[in-house]
C-alpha cells in the first residue's frame, strides 16, 4: 500500500467516524480476538534524542512501521509462532 492511499483511507474513516483514536490489533488464525500492537513512530515530528525517526525505515524504495504486541492482562510477553496445518 502507498502513504498516499493509507492517507486517503484514514481521511475518508475520520470524515464518517470523527477523529478518533486509533487502535491497532493482530490475530491469528487460532484466536478470536486480536492482540494489541503498539508503534514507538516519530516520523519528523521533533528533534533531539532518541530520535525523530524512530519506528520506521526506508530501504529500496520501501517503507516499514514497526509494531509491537503488548504484555497481556496477565503480564505475560507477547509471542508470534507460525503454525503449520
């Protein structure tokens, strides 16, 4: 997806919902409910330390966010597996 088109598509949910805050999630095949992701993204918006771009990294042409799954209710550490059926 491009920056312009992701651009376009959370103009177009904050003119029919508001602007709300944004909350992502991740699931997986064997869940019923997604998992909550975090982003520590600072794309330009100060300067100083750590860094003003930090989550993010360009590379060939392509961008990437980084995200990150929250400690469950329970503490424990988020884990990514992939399962073969």
């Amino acid at each position: 997806m491009k920056l312009s088109e992701l651009i376009k598509k959370l103009e177009s949910l904050k003119e029919k919902h508001g602007d709300n805050e944004l909350r992502f999630t991740v699931r997986d095949y064997y869940s019923r409910y997604g998992e909550d992701m975090i982003t520590t993204l600072r794309a330009g918006e100060n300067t100083g330390l750590p860094s003003d771009w930090e989550g993010v990294a360009t590379h060939g042409g392509q961008t990437t966010i980084q995200f990150h799954l929250t400690e469950n209710s329970e503490g424990k550490k988020p884990k990514i597996t992939f399962r073969k059926q």
